[in-house]
C-alpha cells in the first residue's frame, strides 16, 4: 500500500471512529480558515457526500460544530445544533486544544452541555489542533449503549 493510501486511510478511521456512517447527512456549523480539513475531508470521505452549511433546510443526522472561545454563548450555539439534527443524533463539538487560540474551558463545555439538555458521551483528539466531544440527547444517549 502507497503512503498516500495510508494517509488516506486514517484520515478514513478517523471519521469512523467518530462514528460517521456512509450516507449521512452531515452539517458543518462555525466553518473557519482555522478547520482542521484533513478530519473535514475524513468525514466526507466515510458519508460519501460533502458536509452541508448553516444553510441546509432539511434535518441533519448528525452537526459537526466548531466552536472557539471568542464565538459567542456556547450554550446557544449547542441549542441551535439540537435543532438541526434527527431524534438520536449526535453533535461533535470541535474547541481549539489546549494552550491554542480560541480555546474554551471543559467546564464550560459541560455546563453548555448540560444547560442545552445533552451528554458528552466521549472526548477524543481530533487533529492537530482541535478536541471533540460527543454531544447527545439523554434518550439518545440511552438507546446507543
């Protein structure tokens, strides 16, 4: 296998990972030049299509929300994703790492969450310079177990 398709490949896992399916709809909230696009092109690489923008008008199955510190109310931003997304489906919080501009204090993260009705059901590394949380509706939470 050639470096390229290596490279290819985790980008790949590491939208599987995430839990992205083929055929979802993905929708992309808070889109800067600060994204991180190897996981952006990941993940349209698992659902087979590119993500949508704030201007999609149907529902989603799951948003892809990249959040910075300096963005505005987070628990606003959490409430604006829920309604966007099916019943059980699932909102992946991007904040800066650590240390980078933009960053937003965990605690903030689960107040937000919390005051927004969801559950952060996993964090993991989501590129070089960004965290993602899995966000959640208590019954979807229950029902993914």
């Amino acid at each position: 296998m050639s470096a390229t398709a290596d490279h290819a490949e985790e980008r790949t896992n590491l939208a599987a990972r995430l839990g992205f399916e083929p055929g979802q709809v993905v929708q992309e909230l808070g889109y800067d030049d600060d994204v991180d696009q190897e996981l952006r092109e990941s993940i349209e690489a698992v659902i087979g299509q590119d993500l949508v923008d704030e201007d999609y008008e149907d529902v989603a199955d799951a948003v892809v929300l990249w959040f910075r510190d300096e963005d505005g109310d987070l628990t606003d931003a959490l409430v604006d994703a829920i309604g966007l997304i099916e019943d059980g489906g699932v909102v992946w919080l991007l904040t800066p790492k650590t240390g980078r501009d933009g960053y937003v204090e965990p605690s903030d993260i689960s107040e937000a969450a919390q005051t927004s009705g969801l559950s952060q059901t996993k964090s993991v590394s989501a590129g070089k310079d960004w965290t993602g949380g899995r966000l959640v509706t208590p019954k979807a939470a229950k029902t993914k177990r």
